[in-house]
C-alpha cells in the first residue's frame, strides 16, 4: 500500500495512453498540487509534457499542434470549464481524466459539448488526494466542522478522497469508527453508502483477511498537535510550515535568493529520505558528514582539464556536483534556521516542560514550571497557549484557581482574547473521547532525556518519549485487542482476525509525529501495512486555527470571564 506509487501510476499511465507527440497538462488548483507532489516538473518534461495550465485560465493562447491531457476534479465547476473548452478548443487532442466518480448526467453533458469531436478518451483515474509520503495522505482540508457537526462540503470532499485512496489501493475494507465521536460514524457511514453504490468499482479480489478502514476523530488527542517537535519533519512543520512539500524561508535573515522557497521530497532528495524520522542532533551530524563528503568530492578550482576525457570526466560529473551542493546548501540553511528558532524562543526549556505535562503526574512541580516560563519574555504567544492548554488538558479536574492565575498571566502578557479563550475551549473540545480512557496517561517510567552532540556546533538535540494516542490505538488493533464497544464495526460482520491491511483517518487532522509512528509500526510488524490519512497535516498553529474554525474560542468565554474576574480578587 504505496500512495504515492499509486498517483504516479495514474500519471504515467494518462501520459502513455495519449501516445507520442508534444503534450499539454490541463488541471485544477487541487490536481496541481496532487501531481506537484508525486512528480517534479523536470520528469514530466521528460514524458513530452511540454506545457501545464489551468482549466480556470483565461490567457491560454491556442495550440492544435498540442495534445492536452486534462486531470480534473469532477466537479460541475470543472465540468462547465472543460464544456466551453470543448466547443471552442484550443488543443488538437483531449484525453480526459477525473480524479473521482463522475455523473452521467455530467458524462452526457461534455458528449454533447464535444462539437468538433476532440475528445479521444474519458475515464476516472482515483488519484483524488494529496499523497505527501508512501504511507500518509491528506485532502488539505480545513474548516472541517462547526462544534462537533460536520461542515456538511468538508464531509462530501473527506467521503470523496477516502473512497478514491480505497480505489487507487485496490481495497475495499470494512469500516470501524471511533464511537465517541459522531463525525466519525457519519463518515463512516458515507464512505460505506459509496461502496455500496459503486459495488462494481470496489469489485477486487478477496483476500484472507480483509483490509479495515478506522476513522478516527482529532479530539480524542488534542495534545499531540499541542507539543513541539525534534525529528526533522516534523520539526520543520511545526517551526516553519510545509505546503505541499514547499518550504518558505523568504522571512530567514539574510537569505540568498534561490532559498527563499526549497522542496523537501523524500522522492527527490535521498538526504531528507534517509533523515526525515530522525531527531535533530542527529541531524546536525549527518549535515556536517554531508558537507565533508562534498568538499571531497567537488572539482578543485585548480583542476586541470588536459585531455578529452578529463573534460568528458568533468561535465559527466557536473550535474552530480551540482545537484550535491544545492542539497547541502538547502539543508544547512533549513537546519540553521530551525537551531536559531529553538534558541530565539528557549524550545528547549519549553518542550521540556510540554513532556513533563504529556507524560507525568507531578501537578505542583509541573505549575511551578509552567508558571516560570510564563514569565520569560523569549517565549512567543503561540508557545504561552500551548504550554498553558497542555496544563489545562492535563490537570482538568484541579481547581479553577490555578487555571486562573495562568490565564491572567496570559492576560498581562497581552495575548490575544481568542488564544485565551481557546485554553477553556479546548478543554471542551478534548471531552469528546473513549470512554474511561484520560486523554493523558501518567508514565513514570517514561522520562524526558536530553542528548547533546558535539559534532555540530550550536545544535542541541531532544529525544521526546511522548507517543501519540494513536499508537496505543493501533497497537491494540493489531493484537486483536482494540474494543468493539469503543471502536465498533459499521454493520453486522465482525472481524475475527488481525489486520494486515489498515488505512487509518484522522478527521480534524493528522501530525508529522503520527506520520512517524505509523512508519514505525510498519517496520516493527512484518506483514502489516498501515496507511494514515487526515483532512490535513497539523502543526500547532494551524491545530488552533482549525479550533478557531470550529467554534472553540467562543465555548469556555463565560468561564473565562468568571475565572478572569475571581483571579483579579
């Protein structure tokens, strides 16, 4: 179960059943991304794909010479824009393609636009997704709900990319949902009306023990979008946000210009593939290694060209060369300025303290130093809220007046009214899990260690021992052990046996540390094949903006007043 693989297929075979000749790829805002993310536009030029535009352009010039492939979304949008291409087209050939289910009614429509009998082929490719590693997707889809109800269009595009990534893997699973949660069985229940609609689509061969698909619900464990990361991916997310495996460091001091926006793809880059999961002293290791084997290996100024092969020898290796030192030149830049952040906002003390709260039970240690960094001023306001949220999730049942006096501290700090109310509104918002089940488990085995490493200088690593709720999840899923009373089964059939196939969703949103301990459990457990999903890939900011979003900042305001107000007594 490889869902990059599978998109990359869906391109390769669009571009080959088109035939030879000069091409032109005609997609939406969201089949950009879906492609720009399984294939750099370098490979595709390798594949006669000359041109790409937009089906929403207006300043397309005509050119029949071209062939143009169009991945669409099946949207009516989508629809009417390819049906006024069609009556006036300003390419020779047209293979369609729709990333989902298209109606019939839609189907007949583009038949009778087709005028002027251009359209070779119409077929339904499921590459309806973002595929942003071989076992994580996401629809990068946010706003999802209000409260806890679904916003009605996020649950058709979530019903819509779940069933064409069940497609695109050849699966057709049975459904289990985490009961608490009313999003999840609604989901649940869409995705299952799909299959059953679409029998013949889903019509693949049995296997001896059926995939599952597991929805699961982002408020069963708000702490995990809430703490700060140290494996690079992850790290990277959350200090400086990935968008479709770009990076912008436009805001980095003295940044040169061919950096101000990089790519991390694990498909491209074998540095970032073989470090992605790796914590960040490790990192600063690996980068100096990287700079020492370059240095070796680039041409010396002085290299002397005698002869015709030491000149075929040199621009042979040139691109070699050149594509090395672009990568250690983006990772070095990357890495310097995830160390400057970590030290211009003290993340070390911050993260420490985060896992004394994820992971511990020692209430007055854990408000003490909470309180005492609420007074360094290096702490910026997002890190403020997180540490108190994470305090207020972990100690709920405490009483109010130490939650108080944190939240006036806030309000000293002139944090924002809605970051404030968001400390009682997530609180709310975490109430929604399973049943007798803590959102946080005190592990006193489980201790927070520091590792310094010399071998690059100003880098100071952190192993975290939080594991996310997800990996208990999954761990007694694939014992047998998982509770059909919490986690039941859509329907009557039960499943009797272990899971080898799993496609796990995050509704409200998946993490880079989620990423990361489903990779882990595929390499742990032989034979089983894990895929997470999620409506999209959180760091902490974008977690509180989805709050925000929802509803949450406004659910503990009166609480928050009665508690402002007790403190200032």
């Amino acid at each position: 179960m490889n869902v990059v693989l599978a998109v990359k297929q869906y391109v390769s075979k669009m571009i080959e059943e088109s035939g030879p000749g000069m091409k032109v790829l005609l997609m939406d805002k969201e089949t950009t991304s879906i492609i720009s993310m399984v294939y750099s536009q370098s490979e595709i030029l390798q594949k006669e794909v000359y041109l790409f535009e937009r089906i929403d352009s207006t300043n397309r010039e005509t050119m029949k010479h071209l062939k143009a492939i169009c991945f669409l979304r099946p949207t009516r949008v989508n629809v009417e824009l390819l049906m006024k291409e069609l009556r006036r087209p300003k390419y020779g050939q047209f293979f369609i393609y729709f990333s989902n289910v298209i109606s019939k009614a839609d189907i007949k429509d583009l038949a009778e636009a087709d005028e002027n009998e251009v359209v070779s082929e119409v077929q339904e490719f499921y590459g309806d997704f973002i595929a942003v590693s071989p076992h994580v997707f996401s629809f990068n889809l946010t706003g999802c709900s209000e409260g806890w109800n679904w916003n009605f269009p996020a649950m058709v595009r979530s019903t819509e990319g779940l069933t064409a990534v069940l497609l695109s893997l050849k699966k057709c699973p049975m459904i289990r949902f985490q009961a608490s949660s009313d999003m999840a069985k609604r989901l649940a229940a869409s995705v299952k009306q799909v299959i059953t609609r679409e029998y013949e689509l889903f019509d693949f061969r049995r296997t001896e023990v059926p995939p599952l698909l597991l929805i699961l619900d982002r408020s069963s464990d708000p702490i995990t979008p809430l703490l700060n990361q140290w494996s690079y991916q992850a790290m990277v997310h959350e200090l400086l946000g990935i968008s479709n495996n770009r990076i912008d460091l436009s805001r980095v001091p003295g940044i040169s210009k061919d950096l101000k926006e990089v790519v991390l793809s694990a498909d491209s880059d074998e540095f970032y593939a073989n470090n992605m999961y790796l914590n960040f002293g490790e990192i600063g290791c690996n980068i100096k290694n990287l700079m020492e084997d370059f240095q070796k290996k680039k041409p010396k100024r002085q290299q002397k060209l005698e002869s015709i092969a030491d000149m075929k020898a040199f621009v042979e290796n040139y691109p070699q060369f050149k594509k090395m030192s672009g990568t250690v030149a983006k990772h070095i830049t990357v890495v310097g300025e995830l160390s400057r952040l970590v030290a211009e906002r003290n993340l070390m003390a911050v993260s420490e303290v985060e896992q004394e709260l994820a992971c511990q039970n020692h209430h007055s240690k854990a408000l003490q130093n909470v309180k005492r960094l609420l007074e360094d001023p290096m702490l910026t306001d997002l890190d403020v809220t997180r540490l108190v949220m994470l305090y207020a999730l972990r100690y709920e049942k405490h009483q109010d007046k130490n939650l108080s006096s944190l939240l006036q501290t806030m309000s000293h700090r002139r944090i924002s009214e809605t970051y404030r109310q968001l400390v009682t509104g997530i609180v709310e918002y975490g109430r929604i899990k399973v049943s007798g089940d803590d959102l946080v488990t005190p592990k006193d085995a489980v201790a927070f260690t520091k590792q310094f490493f010399k071998g690059f200088k100003g880098i100071e690593n952190v192993y975290t021992q939080h594991q996310p709720r997800l990996h208990d999840t999954l761990d007694q899923l694939l014992k047998g052990k998982l509770k059909s009373n919490d986690y039941p089964f859509l329907g009557n059939t039960v499943l009797r046996d272990r899971p080898q196939d799993v496609v796990v969703f995050l509704i409200g949103g998946a993490t880079y540390e989620e990423a990361q301990t489903v990779y882990n459990l595929n390499r742990t457990n032989p034979g089983v094949r894990i895929v997470l999903g999620g409506t999209t890939i959180h760091n902490t900011k974008s977690f509180l903006e989805e709050l925000v979003s929802a509803g949450f900042h406004n659910r503990g305001t009166g609480k928050l007043d009665e508690m402002t107000r007790s403190s200032r007594w």
